[in-house]
C-alpha cells in the first residue's frame, strides 16, 4: 500500500508540473513553414535529474525543452562548448597567447580562413520559427546557467578561465557547422592556415602542428580511433515480433567529442530518449515510443582534393582549361595574448581557389606543399550544410523508418554518417545518407587511380550537379545506399556494401565507399555476433555487445598453440634472440579467448597480433599470416578466416610478444584487469574489451588526441619504440572506445524496453558521484535502465527535481 501511495504522489506531482507549465494549444509547423512563435516572454522548463544523473527535461514548448536542455548539459559539461566556442570563433591565441609551436595562432587562422562564422550568421538570420526556438532555447539555457552559477564557481578544466562568457546563437550555429565538417574542413584547419604561397611569411610548423595534423588525417586514412557499431533487428529476428536497436559508437572519453545523455519531453509535440554530441541541441542517437535509431561513422568520401598549376611568375593564379583564374585573398587578422593582458594584432592573407581554401600537405609529402608550380585545394561537401538542427529534431518525430526515410529525404542534413534504425512494427533500415560529392564517370576513374586527387584545371572534374540533392553537386538522398529488411541491417564503419551478410549494396560511387573489399575483422565480428542467436532479447543484445569474444582468437589461437606444441624447446628466432615459446603456448592455452577482467592470456594475444601486423600490415585483410581461407567477396562476413597454412609468423609474433611483456615486467598470463584500465579522479578503473584490430565489437584504446578540446589528456605512458605495440609500463590506458551504449526494443505489448551506458559518466566535473559511476558500472559489464515513462522516473528513488527559467 505504501509503494501504491507514493506511485500516486508521484503521478499527481508531474500532472501538477505539466499543467503549471501548460500544454501546448497547437502544433508547431514543419521546418521552414512560418511555425509558432513562442508566446511566454522567458522560459521555463523542468529538470528531472534519475540515477546517474541522467536528465529527463520536460517543457511545454520546444524552445522551453532546449532552454532545459542548455541548462543541464552546462552543469555537466559547461566547460566543453565554451572552449568549443572560443575555438571556432578564433579566438584562443586572444585568451590563451600562441601556445606550443604557435598552434593556437594556426587554428585562430584556420577556422576564420574557412568562414563557417561568417555562414553561420546567414543561417542565423534565415532560420524558420520553430529553429529559431529550438536554438535561442538552448543557447538561453546555457547562458542561465552561467548567471546563475558565475564564472568563478563554474567547475571543470576551464576554472576560472579568462574565456568564460556568454555564447551566442551564432556561436552555437558555428559549432555544429564545424561538427558538420568532422570528416572533412575541421581536420583540415591546419593544412589551411599553414597554406602561403612561395617566398610569403609561413606560419610555424613544429611538433604540435603535426601531430594534431596527423591527428586530423586519421580521419581519412581510417586510423581514426572513431567508430561505431550498430544493429536493427526487425520482426523476424525479435523475440517479440518488434524491432529491436543496438547503437554503440566507440568515442572519445575526454574532450569535446564525449556523448551526453538527455531526455527531452513537450506533451504533444516531442518524447525523445537518447544522447548527442556535447553542445549540440536535440538528440543524435535515441529513441522515441515507436522508432530508434543510431549512426556509424560513413567509410566515403566528403570532399574532394584538387591540385592546380599556377601562372609562371604568378603563384596566386592558376589555369582552369587553359585561361588564368585569381585566387580569392581573404584577409584575417587576430588577437594575441602576449602576456599581462596585453594583446598584439597579428595579420594574414588567406588564399582560396573556386573549390575552397588553399592547403598545405607538404609534411605528408613534399607534393603536397604549394610550389611556383601547382598548389593543393579542395571541395567540403559540408561546408554549406545548414539542415542539422533540423534533421535530427525531424527524426525523433518520425513515426516509424519509413518517417526517418523520409525525413533523411526531405532535410538531407546528417553529415557524415551512416544511420541504422528500427520501429515498432518490425522493421530494420540502413542508409548512407552523408554528404557526398558527385562526379562524372571520366572524374570518378581519375579519383581512383590518383588515390583521391583530380586535376582542378580542368572544369571537366567539377562536381555535378544532380535534382533533388540539397546543393548543386552532391548525391541526392534518393541515390544513395539504403535497405529496408524485416530480419536484421547493421554497420560497423566498413562502406555501404555488407549491411547484411546475403545482401549487398552495389553500383553506387566509390566517394559513397568501397565495394567488394575486405571487411574489418570487428566488421566480421558483428556478423557473428548477429547471427549467433536467432531471435534477440533486450537483454541479449547488451551481452553480445559486451562479449569478450574476438574474431581474431576464435579463428588463430588454437593453430598457434598447436604449432609452439608441436615446436617443443625448439627455440623462435626474432631480431636476433632465440626465445622459447613453450611458456606463452602455455598461457594461451589456459587462456578463455575472450577479453574480460579476469582473462589470462589476453594480453599476450593482443601482443602477438599487433606483433604479427607490424611485420606483415595487410595480414587482417588477406590470407596467409593470420588467416587461411582467403578473402571471397561473395562471403565478406566471413572471409578471410581459419587458421593459416603457414605458423611461423604468428610464433613470431608470440616470441616478440613475450619479449616485449618480459621487458615491461608483465606475467605471460598476466589478468586483463591488471594491465588496461582507465583513470578517474586519480582512480583506476579495470576496463574490459580491447582494440578493434583484434576483431572484437566492445572496442576501448587509447588516443593521444581525443579531440581538440583544452581538457588535459590521460598519460598512456612511453610506447616502446619500433614494436607495432601501444603496450607501455604503465599497461593500457584506456581513453576512447565503448561510449554510449544503447540497447532498446519494444515489448510484445508495444511498451518501450531500452537500456543503457554512458561509459565515462555524465559529468565532467571530478567531484560529481557521476563523473565515474557509469565507468564502474562499464567494468562490471552491467548496462542500467533508461527510465522513459512518467512513472519510471517518478519512481526512481533517487529522483532530484528542478524548475529553471530565464
């Protein structure tokens, strides 16, 4: 009786919230109609914070849900979009002086070089009522909590900052346009503020540059630490006959890029569940009551490189089919700290050609610098991109997939994502619809055999212009990859090819990403993981997820542990030292194949891999090294596989494996737990899974650039030099991998059953109980509920209301 009476209370208490805020009298139009304007003269939202802090905020209008929004994510992770703010504006030399090897001067230039300030103010001014709302709500929310809290008190990295201030749409406007620009422009700004021409003032170029140039290129190479999986299983393969969601993107656990956790509810009109980049309005990855949906990071292409040849004697001028073209110059100038509060104006002349800005690539390869003779430019797909705001509130009201499909059609907003997503009625829907470049056919083969360049000076290679994409030259939405299946679609960052292991996409453009390659062994994994089972619950999905099981182990390690055996005290011979192997097959064979705390033998595995692919770097891909059975593009969910014909590379591998553990002082059979961790507040965390090349689906690694946030990155420790390995005395820390995890699905009865991890926790601050509780909760491999109805959060004992306006 008493459970029943305080259920009551509860219930009473939010019918009392929603009619003090009142429901909303009529719906708001679609984006770009003339919508309705918000009547109240401020804001008022409520904040219902559950357990680990998660914030469920409902309003009666949707500029009131986003004020909430802006409202709760600051007291989280204040510190993230202000820094972001400052970024993108050019402004940290201003606050911070040059920094090391002047990169803050470098990215002052870069972005205000790219103009997306300059574009975000049009699009400020163009915005639709209803944008116009979500937008100002947020940025409102924000700055409330700024007054509310003051500079001095707010907590986190940036403590006191000089830079703390009040933001702007504007500044949110840029943000998410540089976010737009993740896969191309943004981890390009400092090729662009390092372009000048021949005999002009170059900007600095040290260590730091280069390596967050490096740290930018990764994201085009495919060596990024970014990734994804993501599953939708429709009726066929559910235990309940409706569809089911697996959204877990493998992110950053430091900077900007951290996902964060919300809950967004206006009686009528918005019910949304699900987590996004910081900063960014809305949900990127949720669910509502009858659809769910997440992303993967798409394998094409979101630019072009083009080079040009210069005028003699003019290199600021280049031919375009044989007729001389000048440049644009733009000049910028910015402020820089240069100590005691005083600043210095600091002026460059930034160069662009009719595709884009000028680049400088010259540390990548001499080729790629800007000579008397040619220089290199390209074309950003996403510089233009003003539908994110948009796109993603359109999905969270789509009624089914056949309502994202159309939303992804009518907006054509995501940026540089795949999108997988189930609905109640049990269907699974893949689609690539990142914005990609279109070429003719003759553009297309010269892209290929150059390895992505094409000659600008001839108009011949100019994007073509196709109806019905959002801008003239890009692939509209209608020819791109897409599947609608009742059984299973799924991504794991490979190209569009393989959303099914007897399905594939074909015929599309090599920019959209490659067809009839090799998949990823993580790729290769999922397939497994999926086709392990044949109707999934809930409950089950979270479990794979979270599976040890790794591709490489299950196809290898029983053949390598034959072949030491069979080898006897027979010694290896690597780089000069005869090691006998006897000791490593021992721990290989008493070891469970899988990486979780307690596996013992794990991390000689990982080493013997990475062993393996620093001598032979295809040997993931390929048979022979690694595998027996070679790649077939009629079976690419499981090809290559098996065990190689020949063992010697992988004995090998296990002799450096083990001098390399025996150097850094590591048991053979050395518990995972004792090695990889993660650090909180001077605390360390066992985590569980390993790296991706390993072919397993819980991804966690470690990256020296987490993103390009001022945060202070984790010390991983020295790398020991010229091994192929990131084992290092301190083991392996973990900074990046696993993220939000999102495991949901519908009941047979249609009621929402989802759960859910936010890995390094919701709040950034270090002395919040929810800076680490989620990563406790990761290391025991235990996901928690997503509390998505009235009563379920209404019940949860640690409930913590409160109202905020402004």
């Amino acid at each position: 009786m008493q459970r029943h009476n305080r259920f009551l209370v509860a219930v009473l208490s939010v019918l009392s919230i929603i009619i003090s805020l009142g429901l909303p009298g009529t719906a708001l139009a679609d984006p770009g109609g003339p919508g309705t304007e918000v009547k109240a003269a401020g804001y008022s939202a409520v904040i219902r914070r559950t357990a680990y802090g998660i914030p469920h905020v409902l309003a009666a209008n949707l500029g009131s849900v986003t004020f909430g929004q802006g409202y709760a994510y600051a007291e989280d992770r204040f510190c993230d979009l202000m820094d972001m703010v400052i970024k993108v504006r050019g402004e940290r030399a201003k606050y911070l002086g040059p920094g090391p090897d002047d990169i803050h001067v470098a990215t002052d230039f870069g972005y205000r070089a790219l103009g997306i300030r300059e574009r975000a103010e049009a699009q400020n001014a163009a915005l639709s009522a209803e944008e116009r709302q979500l937008l100002d709500g947020y940025v409102a929310g924000f700055n409330a909590y700024l007054a509310a809290t003051g500079a001095a008190n707010i907590p986190g990295y940036c403590a006191g900052a000089s830079w703390i201030q009040p933001i702007s749409a504007v500044d949110v406007l840029t943000y998410q346009r540089s976010v737009a620009l993740f896969a191309s422009g943004d981890a390009l700004v400092l090729p662009v503020a390092l372009a000048s021409p021949p005999g002009a003032a170059a900007l600095a170029k040290g260590p730091a540059t280069a390596a967050a140039t490096a740290g930018g290129l990764e994201r085009f190479s495919g060596t990024s630490s970014e990734g994804s999986n993501a599953w939708a299983i429709g009726a066929d393969r559910s235990s309940t006959g409706k569809g089911m969601l697996v959204g877990n993107p493998h992110f950053p656990w430091q900077g900007e890029l951290r996902f964060w956790e919300s809950h967004l509810r206006v009686p009528g009109q918005l019910d949304v569940y699900g987590a996004g980049l910081g900063g960014l309005p809305g949900i990127q990855i949720g669910f509502t009551e009858k659809v769910a949906w997440s992303h993967t990071i798409a394998a094409g292409s979101r630019f072009t490189f083009y080079t040009v040849d210069l005028v003699p004697g003019d290199p600021t001028s280049y031919y375009v089919d044989g007729v001389p073209e000048q440049m644009t110059e733009k000049n910028v100038t910015i402020a820089v700290n240069t100590g005691g509060g005083a600043t210095t104006q600091v002026s460059r002349t930034m160069y662009s050609t009719r595709y884009g800005n000028v680049l400088d690539l010259s540390a990548q390869s001499p080729a790629l610098g800007w000579s008397a003779e040619t220089a290199l430019t390209y074309r950003d797909a996403n510089i233009d991109n003003d539908r994110m705001l948009r796109q993603w509130f359109n999905i969270a009201r789509a009624a089914d997939t056949a309502g994202i499909r159309a939303a992804l059609g009518s907006d054509q907003g995501i940026p540089w994502v795949n999108i997988i997503a189930a609905d109640r009625n049990g269907n699974a829907f893949y689609a690539d619809p990142s914005q990609t470049p279109a070429l003719s056919p003759a553009s297309l083969a010269e892209w290929a055999a150059t390895g992505g360049f094409l000659n600008g000076s001839t108009s011949t290679n100019a994007w073509v212009p196709i109806p019905g994409a959002r801008s003239p030259g890009l692939i509209p939405f209608a020819q791109q990859p897409q599947l609608t299946r009742r059984d299973y679609v799924f991504n794991a960052n490979d190209s569009h090819w393989v959303p099914h292991a007897s399905q594939f996409l074909v015929g599309y453009s090599p920019l959209q990403g490659p067809e009839g390659t090799p998949l990823t062994p993580r790729s290769r994994q999922n397939l497994r993981l999926i086709n392990s089972t044949a109707k999934w619950t809930v409950a089950g999905l979270g479990t794979a997820i979270l599976s040890g099981n790794t591709f490489t182990s299950d196809e290898s390690t029983a053949a390598t542990v034959a072949a030491c055996r069979a080898r006897g005290n027979t010694p290896v011979v690597v780089d000069g030292v005869s090691v006998n192997v006897t000791q490593g097959c021992n721990a290989l064979a008493g070891w469970d194949k899988k990486f979780d705390l307690a596996s013992k033998g794990a991390v000689l595995w990982r080493e013997t891999v990475f062993s393996v692919i620093d001598q032979y770097p295809n040997a993931l891909y390929e048979a022979g090294p690694l595998f027996g059975v070679p790649f077939n593009p009629a079976d690419p969910g499981n090809t290559p596989r098996g065990a190689p014909a020949n063992t010697q590379p992988l004995l090998e591998g296990l002799a450096r494996a083990m001098i390399r553990m025996r150097t850094l002082g590591w048991a053979y059979d050395v518990r995972l737990d004792a090695v990889q961790y993660t650090v909180k507040k001077n605390e360390k965390i066992p985590v569980p899974g390993t790296t991706e090349e390993l072919g397993i689906a819980n991804v966690v690694e470690y990256t020296p650039v987490p993103g390009s946030s001022l945060e202070p990155v984790l010390d991983a420790g020295a790398r020991l030099p010229n091994t192929g390995s990131d084992l290092t005395r301190k083991g392996y820390v973990i900074n990046t991998g696993t993220s939000f995890l999102l495991t949901m699905g519908w009941t047979s009865s249609g009621a929402v059953d989802a759960k859910a991890l936010l890995t390094f926790g919701e709040s950034g601050n270090p002395n919040s109980p929810h800076f680490s509780d989620q990563t406790k909760l990761f290391s025991q491999k235990k996901l928690r509920e997503c509390r998505f109805t009235e009563a379920s959060i209404l019940t949860d004992p640690a409930l913590k209301v409160k109202t905020v306006s402004g």
